[in-house]
C-alpha cells in the first residue's frame, strides 16, 4: 500500500506496484527463511552465486506475479484470523472445541510459527499431535525445494490419515 502507484488497489498491472512487491519479497526474505539458511547460503545449492542474486532471481520473481491485493488480503486474514473471537477470547476453549483427529506441523526452523509456539496450542486441542517438520529453509520450507520436506510431510498426513477413527 505504501507503492505510490497502488491507487487504493486499482492499479492497471503489477508492474504499477513493482516496488512495493519487491519490498513485500524482502520483507519474505527476513521473515520466512530461517537464520540458518542465511547463515550456511543454502540459496547457493539452488545455484545463485549471491544472496542478492538469490533476492533478484528468486524471491522477486515469485512475488512480483502475485496480485498486490491478494497478498493484502493474506496480510488481513493473518491479523484477524483470531478463533478466540469465536469465545469472548478464550484461546482454550475455541481449540478446545476441535474434535477432529488433528496433527499440528510446525518447521523447526520457521520464525512465524516456532514449535515452541505452536506446542502450547497443539495441548489445547483434544485428541493432537505436534508433529515437527525439519527444513532449514524455515518457514518458506514451504516452497518443497529441499529433498526431505515432502517425505516428511507425506509421512506425518499418511500417519493421520491411518488413525482409526
């Protein structure tokens, strides 16, 4: 929104908003890939010499395609995608209410949804699993890119799909 071509979302393409979808890109690369993957330059076995080239072949491309007002509307869902609304604020008793065989997976390396946040709520719904996902590309281990991401994530919705009911 802060792209002065957005025009309060009507825009003619996504090059009207380039700028500020390379800034929501960036604002991915801090966020959404763990420290490590900064750290070891994991973006280098995806054949980039540089981060910077990584930022500009990578990143930028994946979401310079995306419409600027879905990516908002991403942003929205995340801000107000409270189930506690549902009990007058009681996290408790709204995961309490899930009743579904439920399997939490959280990356082990993802810095939105860290294991160590997501296994007190996993405790609040009834009849759970915290089940880890280890990537070193953190929260965007999302992507699939490394060879052991999808396995695991096979394994662990076989699993839940083998529970007797």
């Amino acid at each position: 929104m802060s792209d002065p071509g957005w025009n309060g979302g009507e825009y003619g393409s996504n090059e009207d908003v380039v700028a500020g979808i390379k800034r929501q890109a960036h604002i991915w690369g801090i966020m959404g890939f763990s420290t490590e993957f900064w750290k070891q330059e994991v973006w280098r076995a995806m054949e980039f010499e540089t981060m910077d080239e990584f930022m500009e072949g990578f990143l930028e491309p994946y979401f310079t395609v995306m419409d600027p007002n879905d990516l908002l509307t991403q942003a929205w869902k995340w801000q107000r995608g409270d189930v506690a609304r549902h009990t007058g604020g009681d996290l408790a008793a709204a995961l309490g209410r899930i009743t579904a065989r439920t399997f939490v997976m959280s990356i082990d390396e993802d810095l939105l949804f860290p294991p160590r946040d997501c296994a007190p709520e996993q405790q609040m719904i009834k009849n759970s699993e915290l089940r880890i996902v280890e990537d070193i590309l953190g929260h965007l281990g999302l992507f699939g890119v490394t060879p052991d991401y999808m396995p695991q994530i096979n394994q662990h919705l076989a699993d839940l799909l083998a529970t007797e009911v």
